[in-house]
C-alpha cells in the first residue's frame, strides 16, 4: 500500500485522528507515529499510543483512499490477516463512511473516523461516538449513480432474479443497456459490497440491503399522476376497462396491484403506468377529467425500467414485485405496510 497513492496524506489521517479523540476529557496524553518511517512495507499507517482512563491503548490506523463497503472489507481483511486485535484496535480512516460503512465496521470491529467529523471508537474508558456529519460530495454522487434511471434497469433485473448469476453481456443485453455501462454499474455495486464475483460471473451479495438502500432514494409521489373518473359500481369495473387496452400498454400498480398480488389492504382507487399520450388513453377509455381526485390514475413511466418483467395476474398487467415494492413502500395510504407484506410473501430479501 503506497503511501503515495493515498488520497488523504498521513498528515491528515494524524490531525483526523487526534480531532475525534480531542475534547473527550479522558485523554492523559497521546502520541501518533508513522511505523515505516517513510518507507513501503505495508499498513498499518500509523501507530497511536494513548492513555485513558488509567488504561493505555494503541491504535492500528490503516487510512483508505475511499469509504465504500468494498474498501473496508478489504481493510478487515488485512487486519484478520495480520491477527491485529491482538496488538491493538484497529481503526480506518477515510474521506466519508456512509451509514452502510458504518454498519460494516459495528459488525467487523473496526474502529473508524472519517474527514468529515464522523467517528466510532469503543474501547474500555474511550467511547466515542459522533454521526450524522455531511455526506462527501464524492460519495454522494457515487449513489446517486447507481439510483439513476439508466442504472436502476441494471438493478431491477438483478433484484428481479436475485439469485442468478450474470455475465456482463446477458446483464446489458436485458437491461437494454451497453456492456459498458452494466459494467459500470456493477463496478460500483461492488464498490458498495452489493454484488460479488468476477465479470464473467456477477451475482448480488445483498439483496435485500440493495433494495433498501433503493426505497430510500425512490418515492413514486415524484412522479406525476394525473387523477380521472370512471362511472362504475366499482374496482373491478375500472379494472376491467383498463384490461381493454392491451398487453404492453399498461400496468397496474400500488393498492390495485397488491390487491391482486398478496392481499392486504383494500382500496378504492386504480393506478396504472400508461404508455402513449395520458389524455387519450382516458378518452379510449371512457374517463372523465377531474380537477381534484379521481378514482383512476394514470401515470407516465418515468423510464423503460419501471415496466421490465410485468405480468399477467388475473388477466389484468401489473408491475413487477420489485417496482410494486417500490411503489409501495413509502406510499401514505398504509403502503409501507403493504409494501413489508408484499416482501415477506412474494419477493423473500
């Protein structure tokens, strides 16, 4: 590991280190050192010897170039390798840990701190404990790339099939994407400890923390629905006017889809992703402008994706049981109680 491909300097890991630790009121002295002297042979980077509370302890302090799951995991490893809890507590530092990392180190424990003020240090007579600091501005955007539209096709047919295994060119291929941007998704998937394996062989790892890591960037009251009324004695009316407009061109979702999926909660109103032109749609339809309301509501998908892997259910199209739960999940209208029911019966992550 050279020093000189880091992109925190050991500088900064020391002042890093010395803020979180300062300010504590159990600290009788404290001294940081780099073990190789500036020469190349291995982490850890720096040593730091401390006293607190009567009890002295020392640091093993392994700086990352970047935060992400995959980095860290990498980091245990080389602490497993080299039996470091036996010669002291090992701690990461990095530019940003987000609350995955942070979940990561709690469960391998590492210490870490990170250049934004955020810290987790546990040991006899030094508890610290600091959160909740800015996101990196590099971090975030690492996420939010793998929410974007394109990507989230990428994501949708792995979550969709969560235990097959991918190669690059069948991944882009049903995604509708290039192999070379699957495979950018991929690689940061795997910078966030979500999938595994090689290129020829890519799998999900974790499923289900993919997918909640997903609900919490997505909420379907993002999009525009726009509300119509159909004179009927019921759902099952509008549903069956909706069934007219043909495989491909329509599909359920929310209560509607539930309803028909793993039964829970009933509802009254329709709501379906519509291809083609929304006002002739209802005109082919029968429905009737409202300002306000409605009890059918159509909604234009915001990319291809949302409509990947539908299916019939009763004769009627709906949405696959990952986009349902998405749809669902914060949903006011008791549709995150749907959306967990949904996820313990049908998709099991």
């Amino acid at each position: 590991m050279k020093n000189s491909g880091k992109s925190i300097t050991l500088g900064r890991a020391s002042s890093a280190i010395r803020d979180a630790i300062a300010g504590t009121g159990a600290i009788r002295g404290m001294s940081v050192r780099n073990p190789r002297g500036g020469g190349d042979k291995g982490p850890p980077d720096l040593i730091v010897d401390l006293k607190a509370d009567g009890r002295r302890h020392r640091l093993l302090v392994i700086v990352l170039p970047r935060g992400e799951p995959f980095f860290i995991e990498r980091a245990a490893g080389t602490v497993q390798a080299n039996a470091w809890s036996k010669k002291g507590y090992p701690v990461i530092v990095a530019p940003f840990i987000s609350d995955r990392g942070r979940s990561l180190c709690r469960h391998l424990e590492l210490g870490f701190v990170d250049l934004a003020g955020n810290a987790a240090i546990e040991l006899p007579g030094l508890s610290i404990e600091r959160w909740g600091k800015e996101n990196a501005k590099r971090e975030g955007r690492l996420l939010r790339s793998i929410f974007s539209r394109k990507a989230t096709r990428v994501l949708r047919k792995m979550l969709i099939d969560p235990k097959r295994r991918w190669t690059l060119q069948a991944l882009g291929a049903e995604a509708h994407v290039s192999v070379s941007h699957a495979q950018k998704v991929v690689a940061r998937l795997e910078q966030e400890g979500f999938v595994e394996g090689s290129w020829g062989d890519i799998s999900l790892k974790s499923p289900g923390g993919l997918l909640d890591a997903w609900r919490a960037r997505y909420d379907f009251r993002d999009q525009v629905a726009v509300g119509y009324y159909l004179r009927s004695s019921g759902t099952d009316e509008v549903l069956s006017a909706l069934s007219g407009l043909g495989e491909g061109s329509y599909a359920l979702t929310l209560g509607a889809a539930a309803s028909l999926v793993a039964p829970f909660v009933r509802t009254t109103d329709v709501h379906a992703y519509v291809t083609g032109d929304l006002d002739e749609v209802a005109r082919s339809l029968g429905l009737e402008s409202v300002e306000f309301g409605g009890n059918v509501h159509l909604v234009t998908p915001y990319d291809e994706g949302v409509l990947y892997d539908t299916r019939a259910v009763r004769g009627l199209s709906v949405v696959s049981d990952v986009q349902l739960y998405l749809d669902l999940y914060n949903w006011p209208m008791r549709g995150r109680e749907q959306a967990e029911h949904l996820r313990e019966r049908v998709l099991g992550v």
